[in-house]
C-alpha cells in the first residue's frame, strides 16, 4: 500500500480494471486486505474469485473526511463514529442493498459483541466490521506473573507500576467515557453529553492518573504508547489503550492486554464501506459485493486475519485458542473485553465534537481547570455539535 500524503487526496484514474481503496492499515505491514490482493494478483487468469482486483493506498488518522475519500475511492475504512456526517453526505452504499439482508444477518449473528451493530445508522448496515478492538488494558507481559495487577481504579492510583494513559487524538475523550461508564453514566443519550456530578467524579479520576502518568507519553497516541512500553526503559503498563494483538509479539519486551480496571471499554477499530461514486456500474457493483462476501468468509475471517495478526468480526476466531497462539492468547484474553465494548454515538457532528472535546480534555488537564467547569464546556461543545 502506498502512503498518501496530507494534502488532499487527487481522484485516482477511472477504469474498470480495478477497484480503488483506502485502508488505514500501517503501510508496509501484513493486513487482510493486502493479503487477500496479492493473492489475486498471482492467480492466473481465469482462477480469480472478485470480479476486480483492489489497489489500496494507505490512510492514517486524522486524514480527510470520509466524504472526500468516498468520492475518490471505491472501498474505504472508517470509523462507526464517522457514519452520521457520511450518511449525512450521501457518500455510502447501505451493505444490505449489496449483499442482501440474509447474508447480512448471518454475518452479524456469528459477530463478537457489537462489531456489526457499530456500523448501523438510521435502521441500515453502512460498513461491516474490518477491524475489531476495544480499550484494554496493556502490560509487559513478563510482568504479568511478578505482582498482581490493578483491578480498579483505585488500585490503579495507588499501585507503584510505572504507568501512563493515552490521551493522544481522540482518546482523550475516549478514556474520559471509559471512566464515565465506570461511574454508572449513560453517556450521549440526551441534550448533554454527561451529566454534571458522574462527569466531575470522571475528572478528578483523570487528573489523577494523568498526575502518575509519564509526562512524556500520556498526551501522545495509542501506537507510540505501545512502543513506549514494549521498549521497556519507562512506564510498563496501561490502563486504557486499545487493544492490539501485534503488540504481543512485537519490541523488546512483548506485551499482554486483559480487561480495564473494573470498566467497560469504547469500542475501537474499523469498519470496511463501499462508496456511490461507481457502484451503479453493474460490473463495480458485483465486484464490490464479491470483496465483502470474501472478507467475512470464514476461512478469511478464522485462518487469514489471525494469521496476520489483525483482529476479525467473526467471533468464531477470538473463541479459538489455536488463533491467538502466535499471539500470545491476545484474543481469548480480550473476548470478554470486546464483547461488552461500548458503542460510540454517530450522529452528525459527532466527530468535530470528539476532536474539540479531546483538544478541551488535554488542555484542561495542563491547566489544571475546576472539573465542573470544563463538565459544562464538554457539555456546550456536545450541544453545539448538533449531536441527535
């Protein structure tokens, strides 16, 4: 996959001799998706099993919108958070009008926890699941046996393990829900985003592990923490990250992710969507459709996806210790995890929302601002985002 760059995105060149896609997998390293077009590049002629083979680019966080990329890719990853402005937009195809509710509903019966749920807007299915993850906690793993670890929140300030959260882009806002949940709030359900009193608690829970956190970490993204404690001369543990099964095997101290201290997590990851830009071409469409029947196939999802290391919707292949060996047992350890992940809303305006509330959470957090105040400022940003 080749990188884009961070200026916009040029339209690729229309032909009907491949499909377009945009993933944001980490470019240069094994993915489902790569995998699976390398391997219809080598078949020979007349042995294929899509209609069109996919050329991917790569994506990383924080690049365009998703109604700039559909206009010029025909297969793009997204986040669930993301659906409200792009269903909005008009930009996607509904995957049921593609592959047909029966289908449908099969792929999301055999699904761990809410991976297909994720993805549903306004009654219909606008990405299956690609990605699945979830906030976990992370430890070196030959750690893992030396004490035990933290179990609540508590424990998790009180504990001596050198430790940092991950507040980096939109996991601010994210770690803050995390706490909330632990707090009992129904967090996005009404006019405010989270009431007064559960939201303060939250604060003054964050400021105090931001205050045992590495100076030098807990502001920064989930990849660069993860190296961060698999090199091992700082912090080995995290209580709030999401999950990767790579990090397992990956660095000079191999990492083990479980369950966050007495909490659900927020689901993470990503969804595959299909744009409108060609799909009323009949010979685009049926190879569109060909790409996600292949992807939730179970030999994909059960051999292809823990053989690379990524994390699959079907829950068949969490559930299957011979899957996660090479990895450490990442997926029996994090299924329960998973499965009871909370659920992003995806209204539109839900995702400036999450960029300014995690811009206003790290800054908060410097200044060290009175929790209720910044409560109502979360607030006044959810209220201004039109999020309904």
């Amino acid at each position: 996959m080749n990188p884009t760059s961070s200026s916009p995105i040029e339209a690729p060149p229309t032909t009907t001799d491949a499909l377009r896609g945009v993933s944001r997998d980490k470019a240069g390293t094994p993915s489902p998706l790569t995998e699976l077009s390398r391997i219809d590049a080598g078949l020979p002629p007349g042995c294929e099993t899509v209609g069109l083979p996919v050329v991917w680019d790569a994506w990383t966080a924080g690049g365009p919108p998703v109604e700039q990329l559909a206009a010029n890719y025909d297969l793009l990853t997204v986040d669930h958070a993301d659906l409200g402005d792009a269903v909005a937009a008009g930009c996607l195809v509904p995957v049921d009008e593609l592959v047909g509710a029966a289908a449908l509903e099969r792929w999301r019966a055999g699904a761990i926890g809410p991976a297909f749920a994720a993805y549903q807007r306004a009654g219909r299915a606008w990405a299956v699941p690609y990605h699945v993850s979830a906030q976990m906690s992370a430890v070196r793993a030959d750690l893992t046996t030396a004490a035990p670890l933290p179990t609540t929140w508590d424990d998790v300030v009180t504990s001596a393990v050198p430790l940092t959260v991950c507040l980096g882009g939109e996991h601010a806002l994210l770690t803050l829900s995390a706490l909330c949940l632990s707090e009992g709030e129904r967090l996005g359900e009404g006019a405010e985003f989270v009431s007064r009193e559960g939201g303060v608690r939250a604060l003054e829970r964050l400021a105090e592990l931001v205050a045992r956190s590495d100076p030098r970490l807990w502001h920064r993204g989930p990849r660069t923490v993860l190296e961060a404690l698999a090199q091992g001369d700082g912090p080995v543990y995290c209580p709030l990250i999401p999950g990767c099964a790579t990090a397992t095997r990956s660095g000079r101290h191999p990492l083990a992710f479980g369950a966050p201290p007495a909490a659900r997590g927020v689901l993470a990851g990503t969804g595959l969507a299909v744009s409108r830009r060609r799909a009323h071409d009949p010979l685009i469409r049926e190879a569109l459709r060909d790409h996600l029947v292949r992807l939730l196939a179970d030999p994909v999802q059960c051999g292809l996806f823990p053989v690379t290391g990524a994390q699959p919707a079907a829950r068949a292949a969490w559930a299957d210790a011979r899957a996660g060996r090479r990895w450490g047992g990442f997926y029996r350890a994090t299924l329960d995890t998973v499965e009871t992940a909370w659920i992003l809303p995806n209204h539109p305006g839900f995702p400036a929302f999450q960029h300014a509330a995690s811009e206003l959470l790290r800054a908060a957090l410097v200044e060290h601002r009175a929790p209720a105040a910044v409560v109502n400022d979360l607030n006044r940003l959810y209220r201004q985002g039109s999020c309904t």
